[in-house]
C-alpha cells in the first residue's frame, strides 16, 4: 500500500515537474517568437550600442536564442557591419570600416555579475568576419570607438559604493573563416591574414589572468616600409598565456608555433610600457624536435614522400625577437641554424646522405638602426655521388643588399633521385659540375646594371633534367658556361639544348653560342658598358596563351651601355638577324621571312623605355582577328622611335587589295599592351583598292570571305554595315588608281580620309566615275553592326541618269519621273540617313538637299510620247526631248518636296512641283505657261501611280518660276544642305563635348 502511495507521488510529482518545465518552455518560447522578436529586438539593440560606441553599428537581424544556445538565452546577429567615427574616410581605401560579419553568437550569464560581480562571457562565435584594424600616421586608431563617460565626474562620488568587477571568464570564443588585415602607417606595417580559425578560452582576475589560444590560418603577408617581407605563410599558434597585471607582462608558456607544417617552441614575455607607450618583446623559439628529420620535412610533400628515415647528428635551429614594439619601433629579429655531421638514410632507397653539415647566422633590423644580414658561413653535402660545398653572405639585407656566394659542386641528379622518396611525378637525372664564384648588389639586377655583376668559375650541364608532373614543370638541359669575373663580366656559353615548360612558361632551346665581355667597372654612377654576341639555331617560346615565338637560326648582338640622358639608366642595343621568326599575340599571328632589327632602347624610368631603331624584312603575313584576309607585305624597312613607328614606300597586299603606306604610326605599344589610342598619319597610294572584300573582311570568318571572294557578284550583294575600332585615330592622304564599291569602279580617287569616333570621313575627294566627274564628302559611322549612320555630300558632273540611280537607289523612291528619262545632268545632293544592317538607307529617317540639271533630256516611253504629242498637236511628233530641267527638292520628315521648276518641250512650256511622301502617294501640279491653247491652265495630279487623279485648274506658279522666285529657292536649297554638311561632319569633333547628330546616336 505504502509502495502504492509513493509510486503515485512520484507519478503526481514527475507530471507536476514535467507540466512545470512544458509550461516554462512554452512561455520562453511565446516570449521569443511573439514578444522579443527580431523585429523589436534589433532596433533597441542598434540604438544602445551606437548611443555607446563612437562608431555606426549596423545588423540585418538580432534574434534572442534559447533552444540553440540552451541552456542559456543568448542573441544571435545577422550580416553585421561596424565603421568607426574615430577615422573618417571618404576614400577607396576605407579606413573606417573595422569590421564586418555573417554571423555572431553571443552568450552570457548575468546572474554572475549581479551575485559575484563576474562577467561570465559563455561563448563568443563569428563567422565570416572582416576585421581592417587601421592606425593612422598621427597615431588616431579605428579601433578607439570607446566614447568618454560624460558622467564621470558625477559618477565619481558613488565610485566607492558601486559594485566593481572582479573577475571576467571567457568559457569559448570561436572565429571562424576570418579575413585580417593591420594597417599600421605609424611604423609603416601592413600585414594581412587570410581565412583564419581562432578558438580561445580566459580567466582575467585583478592580480593574475590566464589565457588559452588556438589559432591557424591560411596565409599570412607582412610588408614593411614598402618591403615584402613574408608570404605564403600558413600559420597554427597552439599557447598559454599568463598575464601579471601589476608589472603588465604577459608570459608565453607551452607555447607551439607551427609554419608552413614546420614545428617551432616559442617562449618569452611581452611588457607593457606605459611611458612610451610600446611593448617590450623578449621572446626565443626553436625547432621542435630537432633532428635532421625534422629539416627533411620542411621540403614539401608535394615533392617528398613521408617515409621511414634513420638520421644521425646534431641539429639546431633557433633565435630571438628582441626589442620594442610601438610607435616607429620595431623588435630585432636573430636566427640561427646549425647542422654538424648530420647523416640520413631512407630505408626502401639504394643511396643515403653520408655527411651533411651546415651554418647559418641571420639577423633582421626592421627599424635599420643596424645592418640586417644572412651569412651561410658553410654547406657541405656529401653522398649519391655528389658532393656540395657552398658559403655566402648577404649583407645591407634591407638595404642595397650585398650579395656574395661560392660553390664548388660536382651533382649526380640520378643518383639523388634515389636517395630521397620522391613523390609520383616528380623526377630528376643528370650530371652538374660547378666551380662559381658571384659577387653583386640588387640594386645592379635592378637597375640592369649587368657589367657589375663579376661571376668566375665554370658551369656544366650533362643531360640534366627537372620534372613535376602534377605541376606541369619540365627542365631539360645540356650547357657549358665558363666565366672570368675578377674585376669585371666575362663569359662563353654553349648550350646544345634546353627545354623549360612551367605555369604558363614554355621555352626550347636549340644550339645556342654566346660571349659576353665588360669594361672594367670604374665610375661607380654609370652603367657599366657590356657586349653579348650570340648565335642560335632554334629558339620556340610561349607565355600562357597569348604568346608564342618562333625562331630559326639568328644572330645577335647585344649591348648594355649608359643611357645618353642619364648615365646611371641603362640603354640597351640589339642587333639581330634571323631566317624565319614567327610571332602569336592572342589571336594575333605575324610570320617574317628573312628580318633584321637594329634597335635601341634607353630607360627612362622603371618599366618605361624609349626604344628607337629600324627593323627590316623581306617579306611579312600578319593576320589580326578583327579581320578576316591576311595582310601581307613586301621587303619594307620599319623605323622605330619616339613611341612612334615611320614606314617609307611600304607595300602591303590585302586579298584583291594593293597598298604603298608612307607616314608614321604613333602608341602601337601601348594598343598592345594597355588597349589605348592607336594613331597614324599617312599617306596612301594603290593600283586596286576592292572595297567590297575589304568590306566584307570586316564583317566575315575567313572561309565565308574566301567562298565569296571566288565569284565577285556575290561578293557585292554580301556587304553588310562594319563597325570601324573605338581606339582608332588615322588622318590619312590618298591616292587610288582603281576603287570598287558595289557594282560600281572608281577611278583616280584622291584626297584625305580621317577615321576616328568608330567613323571614316572622306574629305572632298575627287574621282571619275559612273563615267563622270565626282567630288564628294561622306562621314560614315556605326558603333554596333545593326544599325548605322551615313552623312554624305556629293557633286557630279554629267553622269547618266540610268547609273546615278544605280549609285543612289533610294532616289528612285524619292524622285520616280527620274525613271522615265534618259540622258546627261548635273546632280548636288547633301543629305544624312540611318543605315540598316545591308548598308541600305532607311528612307524615313532620310534628310536631304538636292539639286539636278540637265539637257535634252529623252522620254523613254515612246508610246506615251507619241499619245501625249497627237492630243497636244505637237509639230514635232517624232522628237521627245526636254529641252532643259533643273530640279530644287528637299527631304525632311518622310515627305519630299519639289519646287516649282520649268520644263521645255515642242511648244510647250510649263512649271512642274508638289510634295510627295515616301508612301508614294503625291500631289503635284502643273501650270501651263505657254501653249497653242488660247489660255493659260493648272493641272493638278495626286494620288498614286497606279490610281492617279488629274483634275483642271487655274495655273499657280505663274510667278513662282521668276529669276527672283529661283534664286530663292536656290538659296533655300543650299542653306539646308550646307546645315547638313556641318551636322554630320561633328561626327568626326574631337573630345568628350562634341555634340553628336541625334540619327548618328
């Protein structure tokens, strides 16, 4: 009964607890999602912190957490960014912006802080953070955002009774993905880390704190005063830290510094100065474990297997970072590494290191205060039939560095492929035998001061060969090299063959000769005066995909003297010839058959130089692929300086096209290399010029345009609008035997052609054609190949009415009674249109002024002639000549109008004008102002030409073929078509204010 009862009060008791628990997780749950919500959270949560903080805090979300976070409330923030109002930039750089966010959880526990007056921070977590920490020269910080206590003052008197924190314990923070950047202008540090993980765990009390760090990231980069001193350094920092509050030391206990999978021990203290505000530095490190395993793993294993070694001999490598760091202070650096009758032996390989024994000393004065150096005072490397002996010293390291280094070295590259496990794919074999001595500064290899640099000794490669699969590295080579070096640059160089093919770098070698020879260096501010002759059989080379060399037996000579201007810049003189060479920048390609150059090039300043100088060929194909024919071009000389290019005479042939180009090319180099303005002036002749392939190259691939070129009938119909380069600017003269456009053949073409804007302007060129005398000016202009814009003004001479309307096939629509007559006039005609995509005009879009004479002009309908002469009782039935018409007319707004004009035949004599839209409907009329007939008539026709309505009227232009009413609309005429002239012509204005013709937009 008893067990009974206390089992139904427990039942009583586990409900009641459970109901309990339901009940508080439901209200928590009520609270979060219907009281506390992101909505009301996250502006209370922005405005407490930016009243707070002299800074703009921003967040996307804040949402308060329990089950996440349970069994704790915490607040998780969303896509937070914090800028700092201590550093006010405008600038790309921006300074301010100290922080940024994905994602952040924070958990606390207040209960601590009102009971034990602790704050106990349970877990801090961000991910996805961007931290610029940003300190300007004057010493303003972006990360002071802490704002004054306006009520301290106040506050002071409660000081006493105010509760104080005695204690802060941080349980976990968690950085994850993170990206740092220091940015310190005040001692000239920039370091950056990059995709950086950070787990840390703290206890701070008043005398004594401690602290737990783990921390790895991807790559660390570190300049100094403009230098770069680290990259490429993955870092993983595993310590405890204890920090003494009464003397502000911070001590590095157990602490294990990992770089680049290279173990090291670091110790020591960092103390706080509070008078100069700095931090003493006092730290040591060491390699962990050492032994000359532990070397043989710092080779990467992307070329070594981590396989089984036995190792003998001592191992040291360690130093120290000593100094002061803050304002224009930086700690010293020391390091030293010592290797003493080391041996190694993989158990699965045939050879092993028999002795190996090496010193090296470094020490690195940031503040260059003292001379920073690294001295190799010995390597010896002994075993695999190789023996190693080498010393050198860099001296002035921040500096000018001082640069010395020897080596007596005789190498078996296949028997140390079979000392060391080397990864699948990489591999090695051949023999070196060098006995080298160098001595130079940097700032010589710089400044391509190569007649300081003295090398003495001997280099030999038999057969050797470098190779990484995986990395796509290969390096073949057979070589002698022998130097003198003394007191200046001797050298001689054989090489029968060399390969190197690397990350888009391929270079083949094939029978190579070279001496070099320098003066005895003097003047320590001039370049000094070197000479290189060489001579190569084959020389193939590619950079990425954008160049490829090809060379075929060359001679060269190569100088190095002082620049004319500036003794201390180097000028380079090369004089080569080759057989064959062949060129591929991009999808450009250039083939030269028997070329020459003679050039010479002076710095000016880094990376800039001026190079003048000729270079000559007997024949050259280059094809470019904004057009689709090759250019080829005859035994031309090119001269080269002045940032220009000169050609004299030179012949070039495009398909049915010849060219003779004389003038200059200016910025070619900087078209190649940057995509700027290409300029020219020059002057141009040809025999045959075919427009209509050259056209077509423009707008074609290159099998199309070869199909078309074979029948030139369809090589006509096939035009299309072309889209003249945006960096273009050519100003050119010519002078063309022979021109064919469409159908048509033009002959003696001169005058200037200017093409700029993406348009070409030809400028009062004269020529015959359509068996007439032609003068005209047309700016034609297209950024798009679907729709363009041609302004013209054209003025010939008796021309057939029959082929000026095959030149002009829109005048058909605009002036039909043209098709009914036959013979010689005069035509002036100014006019601007849209072009579609054929080179047709778009009739609507058409503005224009023209003017045509002409005499004894024939009706070609016989029949309507002889109707017309029978009713009109003509005495001459059989003669269907106009005596004379001159027509005035002009286009604007899709309708034509033609002024009243006199027309002349038999006894006849009437005034002809009306208007006419480009629909082809119209209304004309006719006043009869001489006759048989007893009085004078109007005879007005509109309509159609298939529904036609004439009606009999009183005569109106009776006064409106007057000398007067002539003149006038001369004037009218002419006025307008110069208005056109100067509209289109803008087209070609330079600047950025020019004011474009709203058809050329």
């Amino acid at each position: 009964m008893e067990n009974m009862k206390l089992r139904k009060t427990l039942k009583v008791a586990a409900v009641t607890i459970v109901s309990a628990a339901a009940l508080v997780l439901a209200v928590i749950a009520v609270a979060i999602h219907f009281v506390f919500t992101p909505e009301k959270l996250t502006p209370v949560v922005l405005d407490v912190a930016n009243r707070s903080l002299d800074a703009r805090l921003d967040m996307k979300r804040v949402e308060l957490t329990f089950f996440s976070t349970f069994p704790r409330f915490g607040l998780e923030l969303t896509d937070g960014s914090l800028v700092s109002k201590a550093v006010r930039d405008t600038l790309w750089q921006h300074t301010d912006s100290l922080l940024s966010f994905r994602k952040c959880v924070v958990v606390v526990n207040p209960l601590d802080y009102l009971r034990k007056q602790k704050i106990n921070l349970r877990y801090l977590g961000i991910e996805g953070a961007s931290v610029y920490a940003f300190k300007s020269a004057d010493g303003r910080a972006n990360w002071d955002i802490a704002l004054a206590d306006t009520a301290a003052v106040q506050a002071d008197t409660a000081a006493s009774a105010s509760p104080s924190i005695g204690e802060i314990e941080i349980n976990r923070v968690s950085l994850k993905h993170a990206n740092v950047v220091f940015d310190d202008r005040d001692t000239r540090v920039y370091a950056s880390l990059k995709n950086a993980d950070l787990d840390l765990r703290a206890r701070l009390r008043k005398g004594h704190s401690v602290l737990s760090l783990n921390f790895k990231n991807e790559n660390i980069l570190f300049w100094q005063d403009g230098q770069l001193l680290l990259n490429h350094i993955a870092a993983e920092i595993n310590t405890d830290v204890a920090l003494d509050r009464a003397s502000h030391t911070l001590t590095l206990e157990d602490t294990r510094l990992a770089v680049n999978g290279v173990a090291l021990d670091l110790h020591g203290t960092l103390t706080r100065d509070t008078l100069e505000h700095a931090a003493l530095v006092d730290l040591k490190y060491g390699l962990h474990a050492p032994s000359l395993e532990t070397v043989l793993r710092m080779v990467p294993e992307s070329v070594l297997k981590r396989e089984s070694v036995s190792v003998a001999g001592k191992v040291e490598l360690g130093g120290t970072v000593k100094g002061k760091y803050g304002k224009k202070n930086m700690p010293e650096v020391t390091l030293h590494m010592g290797i003493t009758d080391a041996s190694a032996k993989y158990d699965k390989l045939p050879y092993g290191v028999d002795h190996f024994t090496a010193e090296l000393d470094a020490y690195v004065d940031l503040m260059r205060n003292n001379l920073s150096f690294a001295d190799l005072k010995i390597l010896r490397f002994q075993g695999a039939h190789t023996d190693i002996y080498a010393e050198g010293k860099v001296s002035d390291l921040l500096g000018d560095p001082n640069i010395s280094f020897k080596t007596r070295s005789e190498v078996d590259l296949t028997a140390l492929a079979q000392t060391f496990p080397l990864q699948e794919g990489v591999s090695m074999g051949g023999k070196l035998d060098a006995d080298i001595g160098v001595r130079c500064r940097l700032s010589s290899l710089k400044k391509q001061d190569l007649g300081r640099i003295l090398l003495g000794g001997r280099l030999e490669l038999e057969k050797v060969f470098l190779r990484d699969a995986k990395k796509n590295f290969d390096f073949t080579g057979d070589a002698s090299l022998a130097f003198v070096g003394d007191n200046s640059l001797s050298a001689r160089a054989e090489i029968s063959s060399m390969l190197l093919r690397a990350s888009g770098l391929y270079a083949d070698m094939k029978q190579l000769k070279a001496t070099v020879r320098s003066t005895n260096p003097q003047d320590s501010t001039r370049i000094v005066d070197l000479e290189c002759k060489l001579e190569m059989n084959r020389l193939k080379g590619a950079m990425g995909d954008s160049l490829n060399v090809f060379s075929k037996h060359t001679q060269a000579t190569v100088r190095l003297q002082p620049g004319k201007k500036n003794p201390s810049m180097p000028r380079i003189n090369l004089s080569l010839e080759t057989d064959t060479l062949f060129c591929r920048m991009g999808n450009m390609r250039m083939g030269m058959d028997k070329g020459g150059f003679a050039v010479d090039a002076e710095k000016v300043r880094d990376s800039v130089w001026n190079p003048h100088g000729i270079i000559g060929f007997n024949r050259l194909k280059l094809n470019v692929p904004q057009f689709a024919l090759p250019v080829y071009m005859r035994k031309t000389a090119v001269t080269v300086g002045n940032r220009r290019i000169a050609l004299k005479n030179a012949s070039v042939r495009i398909g049915h096209s010849d060219l003779t180009a004389s003038g200059e090319v200016h910025r070619l180099y900087e078209v190649l290399k940057k995509g700027g303005m290409l300029k020219a002036n020059l002057d141009i002749s040809s025999y045959n010029l075919d427009s209509n392939q050259l056209i077509s190259a423009l707008n074609f691939p290159e099998d199309t345009l070869l199909e078309a070129s074979e029948e030139k009938e369809d090589t006509a119909a096939a035009l299309r609008l072309f889209v003249i380069p945006r960096n273009v600017d050519f100003e050119l003269q010519t002078s063309l035997k022979k021109v064919t456009y469409g159908k048509m053949k033009f002959e003696n073409v001169r005058g200037a052609v200017d093409i700029r804007n993406q348009a070409v302007h030809l400028k009062h060129l004269s020529m015959r054609g359509l068996d007439a005398d032609l003068n005209t000016t047309v700016v034609y202009h297209a950024s798009r190949r679907e729709r363009g814009y041609a302004g013209f003004d054209f003025k010939l001479r008796k021309v057939n009415i029959g082929k000026l309307v095959d030149f002009v096939p829109s005048l058909d629509s605009i002036v039909p009674m043209l098709r009914s007559f036959k013979g010689m006039v005069d035509f002036d005609a100014a006019a601007e249109a849209v072009l579609d995509s054929n080179l047709n005009i778009k009739v609507p879009s058409l503005r224009a002024a023209v003017h045509i004479r002409g005499d004894s002009l024939v009706l070609m309908d016989g029949e309507t002639f002889a109707e017309i002469s029978k009713k009109l009782m003509f005495k001459n039935k059989k003669r269907n000549v106009f005596d004379s018409i001159s027509v005035d007319l002009t286009v604007k707004d899709g309708n034509v109008t033609v002024y009243p004009f006199v027309v002349q035949i038999d006894r006849y004599k009437a005034a002809v004008g009306g208007t006419q839209g480009l629909d082809m409907n119209f209304q004309y009329h006719i006043s009869i102002l001489r006759s048989p007939l007893p009085f004078k008539a109007g005879v007005n026709i509109s309509g159609n030409l298939d529904k036609m309505k004439i009606r009999i009227g009183r005569a109106k232009y009776k006064d409106a073929v007057t000398p007067v009413a002539i003149r006038k609309v001369d004037s009218t005429r002419v006025n307008m078509g110069q208005a056109i002239v100067r509209d289109f012509e803008r087209v070609m204005e330079r600047g950025a204010r020019r004011r474009i013709p709203k058809l050329a937009e």
